[in-house]
C-alpha cells in the first residue's frame, strides 16, 4: 500500500516591529469562523492584526519588482497568542506562541489585489461590538505585501498554496484570564469577514 501524499502549507509572518520572520504550522489556520476554545493551560490571550497573501506561484529570492506575479489574494485577519508564552523574554518565545490550534484566524475566500489599491476600502475588527482596530487599504497595503514577499522569500522559499501575513500593530491584551467567554468580529468592504467567540 503506498503512502498517501498530504499537502502541507506554511503561515509566514513578518512579525511588527522586529521585521523578522516565523512560520506557523497549518494546523494553527482558521479560516471558517469556529469558536476558539482556549486550552486549560492558556491564560490571557494576545492579538496582532494582520494583512495577508496567498501565494500563487512557487519562489525564492523574489525580485522586488516581480513580486506581484507571486500572489493571487489578499485579504485581513488576526493572529492570537497565549499570553503566558509570549511574554516569557525568552528568545524563544514569539515561536512557542505561535503554534497554538486554530489561532490564526485568516478568512477565505480572498480579494483581490485590486481590491486593496481602493483607500476607502477599511478593514475593522471589533471586540464584543467594540471597535479595537481600524485601517484601510490603499496602495500602501499592497506595497507592504509585495515588500514583505519579496524580503520573505530570501529566507523561506514560497510554495504554491502558502500564506504569507503581515503583523500591522504591536501584540496586545484580547482576553484577559478573568473573563469566560467574548465575541470578536470583523469587516472589510462593509462586508464581515469573521464573527466568532473565545471561549474557556
């Protein structure tokens, strides 16, 4: 009997800030609005929003300029991190919270690119109902992915099928250990691109 073959994907996120890059595992992809159920060793809960790509075409050492030829959607979402492993001040820390399940919430299905060149085009993420993030989109969105798929590729050769995800603020606090059970969401275009709850 042979092996089955199983097709494997990286998440590659340029993290804010550092501008360096990690890989989290397909198994941390969300991306159908399932609840998210925290396990019982996570404490608080952290958050990045971030803009990301699909790649479309396979690559490494992308030129700058050819790097629109290597995406085919873009879209927004959020990447969640277990508190107590992101603040350790370890050097390995970032890379120890970015392998939970289900923790990088990125929708489908994408838009695109052309989509994104529109400023008035705003994505809004929201907890509970209340807004904790806003920006828009714009020829700057685009620059900034095609930047970091270039940049990226010099370390991680891109493969048909992988997403590479911007961070566009700093981590910060989403769901502090007191609380139960909270309802996030998000719009892009007028149009809700997630709505899920956290749940422990």
């Amino acid at each position: 009997m042979g092996l089955r073959k199983t097709f494997l994907m990286n998440i590659t996120v340029r993290l804010y800030g550092s501008g360096s890059f990690i890989c989290r595992p397909d198994t941390t992809w969300e991306r159908e609005s399932r609840d998210f159920f925290s396990p019982e060793f996570v404490g608080d809960i952290w958050y990045s929003p971030a803009v990301f790509a699909r790649i479309s075409k396979a690559g490494k050492f992308i030129g700058r300029k050819f790097a629109h030829r290597y995406y085919d959607g873009v879209n927004f979402g959020i990447l969640l991190y277990p508190g107590e492993m992101l603040n350790t001040g370890k050097p390995d820390s970032i890379a120890s919270a970015s392998v939970l399940d289900h923790s990088s919430i990125l929708p489908f299905p994408m838009y695109q690119p052309d989509v994104f060149r529109k400023e008035e085009n705003a994505f809004v993420f929201r907890k509970n109902g209340d807004m904790l993030f806003r920006t828009g989109a714009g020829v700057g969105m685009i620059a900034k992915i095609e930047d970091t798929v270039s940049e990226a590729s010099t370390v991680i050769s891109q493969r048909i099928g992988d997403l590479i995800a911007v961070e566009m603020d700093k981590t910060q606090e989403l769901f502090p250990i007191n609380e139960k059970r909270a309802e996030i969401s998000a719009e892009f275009c007028d149009s809700l691109l997630f709505r899920l709850s956290l749940i422990r």
